[in-house]
C-alpha cells in the first residue's frame, strides 16, 4: 500500500513536472516576443544604429565611439560621433536612364570640418589652401575665445576666401545635447549668439549632436529632440544642413577608424549610387582635431589626393548645396 502510494506520488509529481515543462516552453517564447517588439515600439533617445543592408560601407556606422581624452577639446568631437539613425530616403528610385544621364554631369562634394577653431584648423587651411580647395568650417564661438592661438586659427580660417564660416553653436550644447534642444527658445539665441560674435555672413547651421536638413521643402530630423530648434531656426531664414558621410579617426593618435581608402569608397559608392541626399552631392562630415597631428595631416592629403583624381568631381560651399540636375 505504501509502495503504491510512493508510486502514485512520483507519477504525480512527473505529470506535474511534464505539465510546468510543456506549458512554460511557449510561454517564455511568447514573453520573448512580445518584449522585442515592446523594444521596438518604444520610442527611446538613444540614437538606433541601423545598418542597410544595400550599402556595404554603413556597416562602418556601427563601428565603436572612440574613447574619451582629458583634453576638453577632444571631448566636444567625440560626442559629436555619436552614431546617428541613418537617414532612410524613400520615394526617390533613380532609373538607370535617370543614373546615366547623372553620370555624366558634374558631380560635387562638400568638404565639412566641424568644431572648430581647434588645434588642427590651421593645418587644413594650409593643407587646402596649397590645393586650391572649397572647404566648410562649422565653428564655435566658445572655441574662437579659448586661446590666443585659436583665436588667430579662426581669423585665419575667416580670411581665406575659400573657407566658408558657417555656425554650430556658441557652446556646442556644452555637449548636454538632450538638454540643449530641450529648451528650443535658449538653444535658438545660443547660435544667434554665435553668429554675432564669430561675425558669420550666412544663415547655415549644422546642429551639434544632430544630423538634421532643413531647408527649402526637405525636413529630415535624425532624434526628435532637435526637432522644435531646428524649426525655430528655419523659421528665422536659416537653413540646416547634415552630412551623407562621416569620416573619424582618432585625433590624439591619428589612427583611423575608417581608413583613407574606406572612406574615400564610400564617398566614391554614395556619388556612383546616386544614395546621397541628393544625388551628385555627396556632404563628407570631419572635426578639426582629426588633423592635429602628422599622420592625421597626411592620411586628410592622401585623401583629397584619390578625390581629385577624378576630374568630375568639384568641392563646394554649402551655400550653394545642392547641384541640381
Ligand atoms: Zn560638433
């Protein structure tokens, strides 16, 4: 009687176990998929790296923010690269007809260098100088006020008639974006405030932490959180200008995270695929401080060296961004 009581007890105790076995399976399935979609449907600030599977090249986007640097200097560029949500274009196929008809137009690229007056600026404007090339200085105040020495590297930068001074900021958010554009009324007179000091002749920003259009019909926002400063902004006639593609390296060591030749292909891949904001005009984003040193110096030649091989490419102003055809 009691062996066949034990027994009874484990068979019962199996079919108990069976049942939480069999029936926990689905559930925990189940919990999985509804917190990935929980994951995907709620909105975060956190910027989301997508990589397109159509180019090869924005698997590069994924690549790890560079370490942090004492230098305070250095600190302004590294949280400008957080990785940003690439912009999805829709609604714009290119036929072939239309593509070889545009291959055999000018094409333009728009050299953007952000951050400064930093250490490095002085180099570019050499570097750039000696070639006879357009360049775009998205600068800050603050910066131009930090030394003697920047001082005079934005003066230089201001003179040369083929560097355009345009604004990103007095303070580049204090590199608190989030807090910056959460008040849109303080963010707008922090780039008013810029554009009076530095003495800028033309209403274009790049937003700092941001990779926002605006201007004419196009609007792109890539994080809503500078959305309402950039509509203040182009409500007040400025225009707000992104970039296609980014090129980092670390400017303390000048070691490359994309190297010369992978940035220079994916410049080359976005102008042959017409897969630029607007096709024809491919918008390169650097800092100034990647050239601060030697290598840095020689790898920002090396690659204005493969551009201008190709003799249908021009370096443009922003102001005059974009070419259309
Ligand atoms: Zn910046």
């Amino acid at each position: 009687m009691g062996s066949s009581h034990n027994q009874c007890r484990i068979l019962t105790k199996c079919i108990v176990f069976l049942f939480i076995f069999v029936s926990c399976q689905p559930q925990t399935t189940t919990n999985k998929q509804t917190k990935t979609s929980n994951e995907i449907d709620t909105p975060t600030e956190q910027p989301v790296v997508v990589i397109d599977p159509l180019t090869i090249d924005s698997a590069l986007d994924a690549l790890p923010i560079l370490p942090k640097d004492s230098d305070s200097l250095r600190i302004v560029a590294v949280k400008d690269t957080v990785p940003k949500k690439p912009l999805v274009l829709t609604n714009r196929k290119i036929t072939d007809s239309l593509r070889r008809v545009l291959d055999t137009k000018p094409k333009h690229i728009y050299l953007t260098f952000d951050d400064g007056p930093l250490i490095g600026s002085r180099a570019i404007d050499s570097i750039i100088t000696a070639r006879n090339i357009k360049i775009n200085a998205f600068l800050i105040g603050k910066h131009a006020h930090m030394s003697k020495h920047l001082n005079k590297s934005y003066q230089i930068y201001y003179n040369n008639p083929l560097v355009d001074c345009y604004n990103h900021s007095f303070t580049h958010a204090n590199n608190r974006f989030q807090f910056f554009y959460s008040n849109p009324q303080s963010a707008f007179e922090d780039f008013d405030r810029n554009e009076k000091d530095l003495e800028l002749k033309y209403k274009i920003v790049r937003m700092p932490g941001r990779n926002i259009w605006y201007f004419d019909d196009i609007r792109r926002v890539d994080l809503s959180t500078g959305g309402s400063t950039a509509d203040m902004l182009y409500s007040h006639g400025y225009k707000i200008y992104g970039w296609d593609v980014e090129w980092r390296i670390n400017g303390v060591t000048g070691k490359p995270v994309q190297t010369v030749d992978q940035v220079y292909t994916r410049i080359k891949n976005y102008m042959n695929n017409k897969s630029s904001l607007f096709p024809n005009n491919v918008v390169l984003l650097m800092h100034d401080d990647m050239f601060q040193n030697k290598l840095g110096q020689k790898q920002l030649s090396a690659l204005l060296d493969s551009l201008q091989q190709h003799k249908d490419y021009t370096f443009e102003f922003m102001r005059d961004y974009p070419f259309k055809y």
